[in-house]
C-alpha cells in the first residue's frame, strides 16, 4: 500500500514538473512574442493618452478602464479566435491580412504628419475645441484604433509561434493577450495621472517634494509631446516594416534585399556598434517606406473627401 502511494506521489511530482515546465515554456514564448510586437505596444500606449484630454481629471481612468475592457474584448473574443482559424486552416492569409493592417498603421502615421502641418483635425481634436465630448463616442473610438493594434500585435505573436501545437499557440496568444493589455493601459494610467499627483506632491510641505510636485507639472506637456512623437514614428516604423517583410514572404524581393543589403554594409562600417547601426537603418528605411505609403494612402483619403464634398455643396447651392 504504501509502496503504491510512493508510486503515485511520484507520478503527481513527475505530471507537476512537466506542467510546471510547460508553464514556463508558454511564459517564455509568450515574451519572445511580445518583444516581437514591441512597436507596437509602444504605438498602443502613445496613442491612448489622446483620447482622454480634455476629459475631467475625475473621468480619466473610469475611461481608460473602459477603453482597456474593450482592448481586451477585442483581442480574447474576436482577433484570437479568428487569428486561431486563420493559422490553422488558411496560413497563406495572415501575411495579407498583417500588411492591411500595417498599411493602416502607415495612414495613422502619415496622417498624424499631415495634422501636424496644417492639413486636419482629428474628430476628437474638434470635439475639444468645441467643448461636446461624448464619453461613449471617445471609448468607442479609441476602441477601434485599438482593435487594429490589437490585431497587429496579436498576428505578430502568432507568426513567431506558429509551429506550436494548436492548443498550446492559443495558451500563449492568451498569455499575451492580458499582459500586453495590462502593460500599456497600466502606464497609460500612469502617464495621465501624473500631473494629479505632481500637483499634490507640489501642496506637501516639504521644498523637496514640493519642488518634485512642481517639475512633474511643468514636464508633462513635454513628455506627451515626446510620446506623440514617439507613438507616430512607431507607426510609420512598424507599418513600414511590416509591408517589407511582407513583400519579401510574398516573393517580391527587391526593396527588402536593398534594405537588408544597406543594413549589413552599415554592420560591417560601424565596428563594434554594427548592430545598433545595422538596427538603425532598418528602421529608418521602415519608416520611410511607411511614410510614402502613409502619404499615398492620405492623399487619396484627401481627394476622396472632396470629391464628396463637391456634390453635397452643389445641391446646397442649388436650394
């Protein structure tokens, strides 16, 4: 009897071990598939802070709980499923359905340039100015610009464990799933509450803290320019490097060879920093290629919308 018992404790230590080592296994690809998405996810946390200013300090984060629900919606009940099937049973369509989303990252990119020279406001931007913001119509937005990023940084994941076993790459796509969508409304959290807590740091009695308070005020204008900044280079970035890599796997080789072919000359001039360099060509020739896509894809957004225009401001006249 108790040779049995000792028989099966060691089963439950051997079926424990191997779960155990299962378990890290799904953790470690699971953050391999996350790095991968890294532009992404940095894309994600820039953009959302947007979609909160103007709103009362109070409503802040009931918003971006709602905003971070729907992220979560999206990416559990409707892209992991639908990127299960595809990669189970049309494999040949996650690579054109990665290049229309990054196409799309490249219009947000192009047009977010386009704004910043003088060529339009974003609806909420207008919604601001005029001082109507619907909160149903911000989370609804932000919502739908999320799920594309979503989809993004989900089809990425899946493409670096795509030879997995079915169940386990739904594991990992889960695993990433949640902590992709807590990591970056957790700091989106944090970035728009920190002048809130700048100012009450600056009412504390003490000069140092005060001081601290202070200087969180004053540099948080400047630290949600840079994430702008940032947020729409990351776009233009992936995006770009999304329709090189996707080109080249549907057998168009040329611009991915040139690009490839500058970053490894740029490897062997820099010595021993040839992989920073190398890394910054690449990316700097994504971006590039994600502008001039972007700015295709605005353009004809442009002559669309006038095109619209014309006809409705003729039968204005006409009355």
């Amino acid at each position: 009897m108790s040779a049995g018992l000792v028989a099966l404790l060691d089963d439950i230590s051997v079926l424990a071990r191997t779960a155990a080592a299962s378990v890290d296994d799904i953790g470690l690809a699971a953050s391999r598939a996350s790095a991968k998405a890294a532009g992404v996810v940095v894309d994600d946390t820039a953009v959302t802070p947007q979609y909160v200013q103007g709103l009362a300090a109070e409503r802040e984060l009931p918003i971006i709980r709602r905003i971070a629900v729907g992220s979560l919606r999206n990416k559990l009940l409707v892209i992991l499923p639908a990127a299960l099937l595809l990669s189970q049973f049309v494999p040949w369509l996650l690579t054109p359905i990665l290049m229309l989303g990054g196409t799309y990252l490249c219009y947000e990119g192009a047009h977010k340039v386009y704004e910043k020279l003088g060529g339009g406001h974003g609806a909420h931007a207008e919604a601001e100015e005029q001082g109507l913001i619907d909160e149903d119509v911000v989370v609804s937005g932000a919502v739908r610009t999320d799920f594309i990023l979503s989809a993004e940084i989900m089809v990425i994941a899946l493409n670096e464990v795509a030879d997995e076993p079915f169940v386990t790459r739904a594991l990992i796509l889960a695993v990433v799933a949640v902590a992709i969508t807590v990591l970056v409304y957790g700091v989106v959290g944090v970035i728009v509450k920190m002048d809130d807590v700048g100012l009450r740091l600056a009412q504390r009695p003490s000069a140092g803290i005060a001081r601290l308070g202070r200087g969180l005020v004053k540099g948080m204008p400047g630290l949600l320019s840079v994430i702008s900044v940032v947020g729409t280079a990351a776009m233009l970035w992936v995006g770009g490097h999304i329709l090189l890599v996707g080109t080249d796997d549907l057998g168009w080789h040329t611009l991915y060879g040139l690009v490839h072919s500058a970053e490894e000359a740029a490897h062997e001039a820099a010595g021993a920093l040839g992989g920073l360099a190398g890394w910054l060509v690449n990316t700097l020739a994504s971006a590039v290629v994600g502008l001039a896509v972007g700015a295709v894809v605005v353009l004809v957004m442009v002559l669309v919308a006038r095109a619209r225009k014309k006809p409705s401001a003729q039968a204005g006249s006409a009355h």
